[in-house]
C-alpha cells in the first residue's frame, strides 16, 4: 500500500515536472528484471540501475572497481581473492557483504533456471575467508571471468529479499545500485527511485529514473520530439536527421561492442564449397551496406572485433567489394555463370532493407538471392541444426574478446550455425582464453581472424554503433561501449 | 442471371464506375510487365527516396526503386490475393453449404455448430492468428483469408439451399429420380447464382483489403516482392521525408476495394426485385 | 424473458467450446519455439529443455488442453511465456484502453452514420443521396491504417495540431486522452459510419414507403413530425442489430489502428503475442475476441427480442 501511494505521489510530483525526473524510451519492454532468468538484452538496461556489479567497465573497455574494491589473482589465474567494498546496503536495508557474494554467486551457478550457469561453469568454489573478503576458485584459468563478472553475472542481489520473495523477486528486485525499484507496469512503465543511501556520496543526482518501452521506431522519436522522454535508445538510422534538426536535442553514437553479418553453411548448400563462399563475400560493398541502410552509422567491419576493443587489429583490412575477385572464385568454384542461395532473416524493416540490398549487390555477380523471412525463434532453431544455407544473425557482443567468438567458431559450439570446425582454430581459441596477458591475447586472437577470414563460416559485414537521442538538458552520461546507460552521474539541467 | 438484371445493372452508373476501375487494374496486373519502365524488385543506391519527377512517375522507395512500377506488380498481389482466397472460400464454403442444407439433420447440425463457432472470431483476428501459424507467405495469406471467409459462403449457400429444396421444381426432380449431383448442379445451382455472385464480389473486397491488412502487419509476401500493404507498412517510417511512399500504394488499395464494392452493390440492387427506380 | 436469455446463453455454449478447442489448436500448431525465442541468442540445447520443462510444454497435448480448459474457467487465463506474468491482469489493464477506443469511434460512426442516412433517404435519388452512398463505400472500402496514415500527416505531421501518437490514460489527463483518442476514434470509426450511414439510408425507406407513414402524410401531419416519430424509431430496430453485427469487425480494425497510432491496447496485445509466440496471450487474446462478439450478439439479439415479442417465442 505504501509504495503503491509512494508511486502516485512520485508520478504527479513527475506529472507537475517538481520532481527531477529522467523518462528512458527503449525499444522493448524489459522481460526480466531478475539477473538469474534474464536473457533479454534489453533488461540489462534496467538491472544495471537496480543492481551494482563486482566490478565494472570504464569507456576504454577496462575492468575498473564497484562493489569489489581490488582483487587477486593467484595460482596461474585460477584462483581470485577479492576484497569488497564495505558499509554498503542493499535497498531493504540487509548488508552487503562476503556472504551475500557467494549467496549470489551460488545462485548463478545452479539455481533452477538459471541462465547464468554457462559463464559460470568453470567456479569449482566460492569461499567466504571473511566478512569482506571471497575467494573464488576455477577449474582451470579463464581469461574473461572478470568480464564477465562486470557484467549479470556479477549483479549482486539481495539474499533477504529472495529468500522471502522466491519466484516474486524479478517483479520486485532489490539490489545495492543507485536506484530503487517502485513499480512496474507492463508494456508502459518502469518507475525507479533514488537509492538515498547510495554509496557513492552525492549520487544519483535524480530523483526518479522512469524506462518506457517503445518497439515503434516511429513513436519512439516522437516521443523524444515531444518532450515526452527526455533520452532514446536506439535510433533508427532514418530518424537522425530529425534529431539533429532539433535544437533542444542531439544525437551521439558511441562505438559498440558487437557485430552483424551472414553465417555461411558449412555443412549444406552451394557454401560447402569454399570459393563459392569467396564469391559471394567479395560481392558484399560494406561502405554501400553503411550509407544505404544505416545511413553512415555503422562502421564496417574486419572481423569479430569491433575498434576500441582489446582484440581489434587495424591492421587486418575491411574486405573490399571485388567483381572481378567474385567472378573468378565462382569460376573456381564451378559456377561461372552465378548460383543462388536461400538468406533467412528475422523479421524488421532494417533486417529486410539489409538483405534486399545484399540480394541487389550479389545479383550483379550474377548470384541469386532468395530471402526468407522467419520468426526469430524459429529462425535460432534452425540455424543451431544447421538447417539453413545462410542466415543473416549478429552478436550483440561482450566486452571480453572471449565472449566473441569462442561460442561461435569452435567445433560444435552452441552458437556455431555453418558447422564450421578447424582444430587450428580452436587450439588458438582454448590458448587466447587461458593466456593473461593482453598483448598475447591480441596476437592470438588477429590469427584467429586471418584464418576465418580465409574459411568465411561467417562473413563480418559491420558493426553497429549505438545510437542515443537525448536532450540537451542531459549531462553526465558516461560513454561506455557495452551500450549501457548509466544513470548514476547523470542530472537534468532547467528548461 | 435475365436480361432485366443485366440492364439494371449497367444502368447503374455507380456499378459501371466499378467495373471501369476493376478493368483498368486487371489490364495492369496483367501486362505489368510490359507497362511498367523498371523492375520492381531492381534498386538504386543513388536514388534513394526521390519525389515524383518524369523518370519516377511516383517516385522511389528508401533503396532507390520505382514505387511506380512496385504498385502494378503490386497489383499482381492484391488482385490475386482477392481473388484465389474468394474462390478457396466458394468452393469449400460451397461445399459445406450444400452438404448441410441439402442432407439436413445430424450432419447439418455439426457443420453449423463448426460454422457458428469460425463466425464467433472477428474476421481479422481470425485471420492473423491464423496467417501467424502458417507462417508468412503470399499462400499461407490467400489460406488464410480463404478459410476465415469459408462460414460465410457456407451459410449463404446453406440458406439458399433450404430456400429452393421445398419448392416444386425440386420436389419435382426429386419425384421423378435425379441423382443428388444432378438436382444440385442442373436445377438448384442456378437459382441461388444471383446472391452468390453479389456476395463474391463483396467478400473480394474484404479479401483485397485483409492482404493488404496481413501484408502491413508483415504477415503477406516476403521483400522484395511488392504488395501494397508491405509497401504502406514500409512508408510509415519516412512519412515526414517522402508521404508519396504512402500515398500511392494506399490509393491502389483504396480504389480496388472500392471497384469491388461498387459492383457488389450494383449487383445486389439489380437483382433486389422490391427495387423501384 | 429470462427463460429466453437462458436458452440463449446455453443454446450457445456447445459454440463456446467448439472455439475453445479451435483457439487451442491454433496456437499449439504455430511454428517455432517459445522456449528458443524466450531465450534468444543466449539459448544452449541444455537451456531450451530446461525452459521447455518448466513450461510444461512436453506434457501430451491433451493434457495441456484440459488444463488450460479447467484453468479458463478458473478464471486463470496462465502466465505469459515472455515476461512470466498472469496473464488475466494484463487482459483486464489493455482492455478497457480497445473498450474506450471502440466507443468513442462507435460514437464517431454514429455521430456521422446516422444522420447521413437519415438524410440519404428524405433525399433519395438525388445528387445528395448518391454523394452520400459514394461516401459511405469509400469510407467501407478505404484501408483503416492508410486512412490513420492520412491523418497522421495531415494533422501531426504537416499541422502538428496533434501529436502523431501515444496513450495516457483518462484518470491521468482526460483532455490529453481525448485528443490523443481522438485520430483513432475517426480512423477505425470511419468504416463503421459508411457502414450504419447505409443501412440506415434502406431502413428508413423501407419505413417510409410503408402504408402508415403514406396514411399519415397524406393525413397532413406535417412532415418532419412523421419523419421523427414514426419512421426513424421503427427504423432504429435494424439499425441496432446491424450495428451490434458490426461491432465484431471493429474488434479486428482496432488491431490495426492500435498498431499505426502505437495505443498499448488488446489489438496490440494481439499482433505482439504473435510475433512473440507468447501462446498463453495469444490464447487469451483469441477467446476473449471470440467472447466478445459472442456476448454482444446476445445482447443484440435480447434487445432485437426485448423489442419485438414475436420473437421470444420461437
């Protein structure tokens, strides 16, 4: 009942503008608030304002400290020891503490349901050595386990309010973070509060933090026109123009972390054969792919790693568009005169655009295009039983290289749709995760590049930027690559 | 279908104006082909989203093709889409209608308890659901609308059935021993053509218009074939930039519903006898 | 009286039933996956069984049936696949938003539809009448979502007298409300007044060359009290019915309107259930359509019943 009445004051106090309120406008309204069941990207959004992290990443990408405050790292990076950041308080008031790590921790790793189980699986144990400090031990060193702490698996949740709220958590989620949860309602509205007791003296600096989701893309930019929302994420290509002319608005693209392009059946199809594969990579014009469809947004893409991440290499060059190259690999092939192939894509305006404008560019090799358009499950489905010849499906990206390819090129890998399997690659693969030291990782990773670049399971056609329309009243807002935004510092200047 | 009918209806200028429209786009869905000045499907990177000019009579769409020549293939859809689904509905609806009023009793009772129980969804809701679970294509489209629509047919064709059995010229054929076949095609059939047609015309145009609805919400053809619909849910995005890309697709849709509307309703009041002119 | 409603009411649950079975097959047989498409591109063979258990999606579909069955009449309309909430609250919160919607484009409809008959048929065969007939079947015939494109131009884009799209809810901002309702209102209205213009344009003939009307005229009262008292009140009757039939398609053109304008109403429910395989909303969706116009034909039919006595009897 309190906080029933606690939101409707903070909603008009909102409604009369009294209150310093942030509206968010999303593309989707978030499934799962809980870090334990949550798959969707989009809840990241969210969680991230609930819940604090372990640690956390700075805009170069580099693991910086949150509620873990240093760490270890001991016996050949099997073991991490890391000291925790005292005095904080999750939401309702209970410590955060060791044992709220391993508690979480624990759960990550084999509650029912847990989606977090795969990073995880290489914990042997999780040891509480005193009130502020945990010891963590893997079966064998992993290079990206911090990463992937910055990140669900390391949001620390309150042990309290699970063990009272059970299955209820996710629609009342309590954490440590800089904002409280109020209320929720489905497909409209996210209310969060500001944490007071925050930890980092002084933030936030608003009051109320509201996430709206909009799936139109139309509607969306409406709203940031009107007023209505004051910051949008993502933009769609054809709106930046009408954000820019704004005055009271400006757009900012921050590089990201993933990539989109075509995986290449391996296994079935006219791509078992690598210089057809060839062939139709070299009809691809990147440059076209960027100006045409995302409007000079995106950046063309040299392999699995986008700029600015640790693997990136700038010297393995963006594949050009090559007629000539095309033609001849098709006569390599077998195929002089063109082939064609099914491209199965999910369904959306840009996915469609992209694939009409892969289909006008093949056809001119004289390769033949056929698009289907599947659900998006469906689509997953069928890709993991290698039922498709190509299917246009990126990776939102992690910020660990890690994260980037291995579940994708090795042999057998859960997220492998062309069958692709080259022991080469996966000795490389197993070797850049275990090696620490970043330059090592870099090296290993650039050969792992070249050697795909080559085979072509999957052709890297570009990497989205993410795209934010905000208002000028907004300051404060970290550029961060994994397309988060982080509210924490953020305030709202006057009209 | 008497003379009388035929007069009244071309009297009817309404009616005429119908037809005049519903011929001009069947001649061009059928010689798009030779009519139209681009391939639908062909883009042009540096002509994105040109206004109507002399070499893009309606302009160009966001990846650069003749939104001109996109609405007669477009055509092709809409007035194929229409048409098939229309008869899938006669033909199975037809069947069902006669079956249940010609055999009456138990079998007559399941049909229309199965006909009522179509006829209790909203007819787009139906259509989606169902379209959703074919999975989106051109024939799952046509599928779709064609069995939503089959209970009107059905019960028309039913009602006309218990109509026409009592009266003598039945009875008569029956008396004198004429196959079932028979008594249906020779003598029923002819006598029940007039609503028949009316309501054929009518359900077209709600067929023509449900494409165009399923293609909009994504469900209809796949890119890059052109349908009106997929072509209006496409402009939505541009509207500020280019409103033409809306414009002309929601035209076609419009007059070609309306072209079949019109004939329905010439056709209903040619064939009403109270009508006094 | 009663005993009527109760015959109705039970002549129609075998329907009921029927659509039951049929809204559950529909949604068993759709293609693809929830579980995958919960678990997106995060989805391991381990995860997807996993999810497909806790589901209870590898039960025999019999059994899935009947406990579905007995859960509807529960009241339990199941949780969603999506966001792992009960359904039935997220029916009763967009419901009343495609209620408001629907009644303020059947004022619309009515606003517009009936007058025009009206007049249609004092001035029939004239240019009036025949601009009037045009009007109404262009109304029919006009696609619902190119007309709200239309006016979004017209009105948001070009005049910007009214925000294009969007929702808040009356107790919020009642006036924001209405202006924001009031572009749907006349999209999905539109069709529904050419539509009720027309009917009321034959009805009102039909009544009008009756011989009681003749008598009266030629009685001399004047004109407009014939019109009024006895001509338009027996020609409301089939209006009514005609307008209560209707009111099924206007289910359906909500859907779309609530698409084009982004309204957070059932008809968004609808589209978005399918795109996401969310079963148990698409369910929901599906049989409370289905209810729906299952209702409001009782409710005609007790009205057409409630007017002429002669047919309770039968």
């Amino acid at each position: 009942m309190k906080k029933w009445l606690a939101a409707v004051v903070l909603w008009s106090l909102g409604g009369l503008g009294l209150a310093q309120t942030v509206t968010v406008g999303l593309d989707a309204d978030p499934p799962n608030l809980d870090p334990l069941l949550s798959s969707a990207l989009v809840d990241r959004q969210v969680q991230n304002q609930i819940y604090d992290k372990l640690v956390d990443l700075d805009e170069n990408l580099r693991i910086v400290p949150m509620l873990a405050t240093s760490w270890r790292v001991e016996e050949d990076g099997k073991v991490y020891v890391f000291n925790l950041r005292q005095g904080v308080k999750f939401h309702d008031g209970t410590d955060f503490n060791a044992e709220a790590v391993k508690f979480n921790l624990d759960r990550y790793r084999s509650a029912p349901g847990s989606r977090r189980s795969g990073e995880l699986s290489l914990i042997t144990n999780v040891q509480v050595v005193n009130p502020y400090t945990v010891r963590v031990t893997l079966r064998e060193p992993f290079a990206p386990f911090l990463a992937i702490l910055s990140d669900r698996s390391g949001m620390m949740v309150s042990p309290t309010a699970v063990q009272r709220l059970g299955a209820e958590f996710g629609n009342n989620p309590v954490g440590t973070g800089p904002f409280k949860f109020v209320e929720r309602r489905r497909q409209d509205r996210i209310v969060l509060a500001r944490n007071e007791n925050y930890w980092q003296r002084g933030l936030p600096r608003i009051e109320q933090l509201v996430y709206r989701p909009f799936p139109d893309d139309d509607v969306r930019v409406a709203n940031l026109l009107s007023g209505a929302v004051s910051i949008i994420t993502p933009v769609a290509a054809k709106d930046l123009a009408t954000i820019r002319n704004n005055p009271n608005l400006v757009v900012n693209n921050f590089p990201g972390i993933g990539y989109q392009g075509i995986w290449l059946n391996h296994t079935k199809g006219p791509f078992t054969n690598k210089a057809l594969r060839q062939a139709f990579a070299a009809t691809i014009d990147r440059d076209v792919v960027d100006r045409v469809v995302f409007l000079g947004t995106a950046l063309p893409s040299n392999g699995p790693f986008p700029p600015g991440t640790l693997a990136h290499d700038k010297t393995i060059p963006v594949p050009k568009r090559d007629l000539a190259l095309a033609r001849q690999k098709l006569a390599e092939g077998g195929r002089p005169q063109g082939f064609s192939f099914t491209l199965t894509i999910a369904p959306g305006p840009v996915l469609a655009q992209l694939a009409q404008v892969y289909q006008a560019m093949a056809a001119e090799a004289g390769i033949q295009v056929r698009i289907e358009q599947v659900e998006f499950g469906t689509l997953l489905d069928r890709a993991a039983k290698l039922e498709l010849e190509a299917v246009a499906v990126g990776w939102s990206g992690r910020p660990d290289p890690d994260g980037n390819i291995y579940d994708f090129v090795r042999c057998k890998a859960p997220n492998n749709y062309s069958g692709y399997c080259n022991p080469r690659v996966d000795n490389l693969l197993n070797r850049a995760r275990t090696v620490r030291l970043p330059e090592a990782r870099r090296d290993l990773y650039s050969q792992i590049t070249k050697i795909i670049q080559e085979d072509l399971p999957y052709i890297y056609v570009y990497h989205p930027q993410t795209t934010i329309g905000v208002s000028r009243r907004l300051s404060g807002l970290p550029v961060i690559p994994d397309g988060i935004l982080r509210f924490r510092s953020v305030s709202l200047g006057g009209q | 279908m008497s003379n009388r009918t035929l007069r009244a209806f071309f009297a009817n200028r309404l009616a005429l104006a119908g037809m005049v429209m519903l011929l001009l786009l069947v001649l061009g869905a059928i010689f798009a082909p030779i009519l139209v000045p681009y391939s639908p499907t062909s883009t042009d990177f540096s002509a994105l989203q040109q206004p109507p000019s002399s070499q893009h009579w309606f302009g160009t769409d966001q990846l650069g093709r003749d939104i001109f020549s996109r609405v007669l293939y477009g055509a092709r859809v809409s007035l194929a889409a229409g048409l098939i689904s229309v008869l899938l509905a006669l033909l199975l609806g037809g069947l069902i209608g006669l079956v249940a009023g010609f055999y009456g009793g138990w079998i007559d009772d399941v049909l229309m308890r199965l006909t009522d129980a179509m006829l209790a969804f909203p007819f787009l809701v139906l259509a989606i659901a169902l379209a959703a679970v074919l999975g989106p294509s051109l024939q799952n489209t046509m599928l779709a609308i064609g069995v939503v629509t089959t209970p009107v047919f059905a019960r028309l064709i039913r009602g006309q059935v218990l109509t026409e059995r009592p009266r003598e010229y039945v009875q008569a054929a029956v008396a004198l021993g004429g196959s079932d076949g028979r008594i249906i095609t020779r003598h029923l059939l002819p006598n029940i053509l007039g609503p028949l047609i009316v309501q054929v015309s009518l359900s077209t145009a709600t067929a023509v218009l449900a494409e165009a609805t399923l293609s909009f919400l994504g469900l209809g053809v796949q890119p890059p074939t052109p349908s009106w619909g997929s072509m209006l849910n496409d402009a939505r995005g541009y509207l500020s930039q280019a409103p033409y890309m809306a414009l002309f697709p929601g035209l076609a849709i419009f007059l070609a519903v309306l072209a079949f509307n019109l004939i329905g309703d010439g056709l209903r009041d040619a064939l009403d006898p109270r009508m006094k002119k | 009286m009663f005993l009527f409603v109760l015959r109705r009411l039970m002549g129609g649950l075998p329907t009921l039933l029927l659509v039951t079975v049929l809204v559950f097959t529909l949604t068993r047989v759709l293609p693809g996956d929830p579980a995958r498409l919960l678990l997106g591109e995060e989805a391991t063979p381990e995860l997807v069984a996993q999810i497909r258990e806790e589901l209870g999606l590898n039960r025999p579909i019999l059994v899935q049936y009947a406990d579905w069955l007995w859960g509807l009449v529960r009241g339990d309309l199941g949780r969603s696949i999506r966001g792992n909430e009960l359904v039935a609250p997220i029916i009763w919160q967009k419901l009343p938003t495609t209620l408001e919607l629907s009644l303020f484009s059947l004022l619309v409809a009515i606003a517009i539809g009936i007058p025009a008959g009206v007049l249609a048929a004092l001035r029939r065969n004239t240019a009036i009448d025949a601009s009037v007939t045009v009007m109404a079947l262009s109304g029919i015939s006009i696609p619902n979502f190119f007309l709200g494109i239309l006016l979004i131009y017209a009105f948001s884009i070009r005049l910007a007298w009214i925000p294009p799209s969007g929702y808040v809810e009356p107790w919020v901002d009642l006036q924001k409300n209405l202006l924001l309702m009031l572009m749907p209102a006349i999209t999905l209205g539109t069709a529904l007044a050419g539509a009720i213009a027309r009917f009321t344009r034959n009805s009102m003939l039909e009544v009008l060359s009756q011989d009681y009307v003749r008598t009266a005229r030629a009685k001399g009262l004047e004109g407009r009290v014939v019109v009024y008292k006895h001509a338009l009140r027996n020609a409301a009757i089939p209006v009514v019915t005609v307008i209560g039939l209707q009111l099924g398609g206007l289910l359906g053109g909500a859907v779309v309107t609530e698409q084009v304008f982004s309204i957070p109403g059932f008809g968004r429910l609808l589209v978005d259930s399918v795109f996401n395989r969310d079963f148990p909303v698409l369910q929901a969706v599906v049989l409370i359509s289905a209810l729906a116009v299952f209702l409001i034909n009782v409710l005609t039919d007790l009205l057409y019943a409630a007017i002429d006595p002669r047919i309770r009897y039968h």
